[in-house]
C-alpha cells in the first residue's frame, strides 16, 4: 500500500456539462491536481523530477464511473501510487461524494519520460521512493481497446489554450474531441460508465487532429481514435448506459 | 455602496495557459461562480430569479488588467453588486493577491431576460434589494469598441462542451475563440492589459462562428469580432503590453 492523499473540492457551474455533469477533461484536470499536490508534499514536485532531465506521462488511463459528480457537490479526491515495474507506475484516484459512496474509480499508468530525447526511462528509486508504492515485476496489461472499424470524424485544430501551463497539451484535452463528435442527442441521453483510454503520442499546438468514431449500439459501446493522417494519436473505447 | 462578497481559491494549473497565467475563461468562470455564491448567501440563487421567469445576462466587460494570476497562486476573489438603473446592473469584480495587491479589475453589465420571449426585462426591486446596490439614473457608456475594419478570421464549431451547466454557452468561452486567433509568437509575447468586449447576441450549440481580429500594431490593440454571416454577436478591442 503506498501513501494516500485527498483533497475535498467544489465541482463549480463552469467545469459541469448541459446536464451538469462534471465533465471529463475537468475531472482529469482535478485528479492530476490532486497528485501533484501529493507529489509536492512529499519532495517529489515537477523540480525535482525535472532535474533527473525527466518527466512524468500518463499512457493509460481505465475508468469506473458509478456516476459523474454534479454541479455545487463536494468531492474528495484521493489518489495513491499503488504499485511500479522497472517502467511503469500505477497509480489510483478516488472520487467519493459527501456520504463517502465511491462515485469514480481511476486507475493510471503513468512512466518517466526523457525530456530531451523523448525516451522512456527506468523508474528511478530517488524519485519513486516517498511514495512507499510497492515494487512488482507484473505488467499491467489493461482491457483491449478495440480500434475504430468503420467510422467517421470531425476535424479540430489544436487551441492555444490546449496547451498547458506544463507546456504541452494536457491529455485531459483529448476528451474535448473524443467527447464532443458523440453530440447532443447522445450526449444528453447517455452517460459514461467504463472508458478505456491509450495515449499513444503526444498530439502538439498546431497540429489539426481527426476525432474518428463509431458506437456500436448493442453494446453501447463507442469506440475513438484520435489521428493525424494514418498516425493513430489516442484510441479509446467508452462503455455507455 | 452595495454588499460585498469574497472568495479565496488557489489558481490550478488546468486553468493556466503555457506561460502560466489564469486564462480568460477560467478567470471569468471563478468571477461569475463568486457572484453566484454571494447570490445564493442572499437567497436570490438561479431558482429565486427563474421563479419571475428571468435570467441574468452579461451584455459587457471593461477589464483592466495589472497582471494575470500564476498557477499556484492563492487569490481573492471580490465583487460587489455596485448600482443599478431601470435595466441595467452594474457589478465589480476584483482579484487582489496574497499579499493583497489588486491584480485585475472587472466591471460588468448584467441584464435580466425573459425566459420565453428572450427580451430584457426592468430590473426588479424583489431580486435586487438584498445587494444594496445604489439606485442611479445615469446609464454607463463603455469605452467605443472599435470594429475590425479589415481583418480575417478563422472559423470556431461550437463544442458539446461549451455549453454549461446553465443550459447556453457561458460568455467565457467566446474568449477562447477571440485569443486563439492571435496565436502563438503573439499571445507568448503580449499581455492583455485593458479588454473591452460587448455580447450582442447569444451563440447556440450547433452554430459555426468565425473569430474576425485584426492587430493595430502601433498601438498594440487588437479589435475582435464574433460574427455568424453577417450578424456581429460580440465585438471586442484589446489593449496589449
């Protein structure tokens, strides 16, 4: 078991969707908050990691959702670094209502990356040690994501404020064009229950990327790719009710 | 003098652009949710006004803008409902740092509109009381926006996302269409000082804009237009530094 952290927020009116639904990339941008606080608290903020020439990403990201926080709520977010491999580390979050029922689990890989050669790096005891996560051999191989078979796209160009103040586009963002091709219609009829997401290269400010998708409706199950040209960027399978 | 209303929140790095300031929509979304929370302490919250069968709309912002907040950065939010005519609300916002220093300063227009016939309605003495706000004659004139003249635009889909949890799209994220134009070497180079911007019409789901802008390089202004054909739904000017 590694160190736990929480923090409690407001879910606010501008972070909640037509349904007022905490929307997806507002919750990622909550949860990752909440890990670089911990990160932070234990001396193993975006400096340290930095001066190992590193950097954190996120590759996977399977989520639970018994049902997304709603507008005025108050949430607690917890998150614990749950187990690492020579390259992968795993890492929890929690989303638990005011009565403490578990509304959103989230389960993470995240890896270091070589800031200069875009490599991944072996993790590093310096950097992994305060955590007290636990040291495993196993590869977590998460759900297959199934690819887009058939499909069709929106374009969307790469914003300005894509971009972070990590100076790159936040992976939180790719659910703006995963989400958004589904539409109205879909969007307020149904919610997400279990996304199974891959980032598979990092999509830069500038790039005009395709958001591909299909739903099978028996399943309730959509199926996304993010492309630029025949270069798969993101693919991702959310499970619907 | 009308009553007062603070709020202090940390500034994520979600919210913060790749120099590592708050964004405009970010900062007018924690603005106007302080405006909310102080309506909802004097029990005139949404569903007080929607019981008259109105909403509250912001037809314009005079920023004046010393510095932008930085991630991480606790501020204080305050507004304060300030005067009000036959149709007009007039409503400040300031955000001072920690050390209490006034970063930005916003004063905002608000109207009340019918829900039905989408028209503005007298401001009500059952809603505005509580505020004590002063009773004044005089209607404020903002600054003259000056149009684009020449100018070219690119064009913006109206995202699932951009509507909120208030049922239309928050007049926030008509920042994200008017900054993004500006670009990169620009918005890296620059900070906006003083902004002016007028909402004329309503931007729906489903709509395509195009984000006209032209740069007065020789007094580092930049003049914005929303249009949809030839129907202008907000002009804006922006001074630069």
């Amino acid at each position: 078991m590694g160190k736990r952290y929480s923090e409690t927020v407001e879910v606010p009116f501008y972070h909640c969707d037509v349904n007022g639904h905490l929307t997806l990339p507002a919750m990622l941008g909550m949860v990752i908050k909440t890990s670089e606080a911990q990160s932070d608290a234990l001396d193993r903020g975006k400096e340290f990691v930095t001066n190992f020439g590193l950097t954190w990403v996120i590759t996977n990201y399977e989520m639970t959702i018994k049902r997304l926080p709603e507008v005025g709520e108050q949430i607690t977010i917890t998150t614990e670094a749950i187990s690492y491999n020579k390259y992968f580390c795993y890492r929890n979050f929690w989303i638990h209502d005011a009565s403490g029922a578990e509304c959103v689990l989230i389960e993470s890989t995240f890896v270091l990356m070589d800031l200069v050669n875009r490599k991944m790096s072996s993790v590093l005891e310096e950097i992994i040690a305060p955590y007290e996560s636990e040291k495993i051999k196993k590869i977590h191989r998460g759900a297959k994501i199934l690819p887009v078979a058939a499909g069709t796209f929106l374009p969307y160009r790469v914003r300005y404020y894509d971009i972070d103040s990590n100076q790159h586009v936040n992976n939180a963002m790719y659910f703006n064009w995963l989400i958004d091709v589904l539409g109205f219609d879909f969007l307020t009829k149904h919610q997400p229950k279990e996304i199974h997401i891959k980032f598979e290269k990092e999509v830069e400010y500038g790039h005009e990327i395709e958001s591909w998708y299909e739903v099978d409706q028996e399943t309730l199950t959509s199926h996304h790719e993010i492309r630029i040209g025949d270069q798969i960027y993101c693919s991702a399978n959310i499970l619907w009710s």
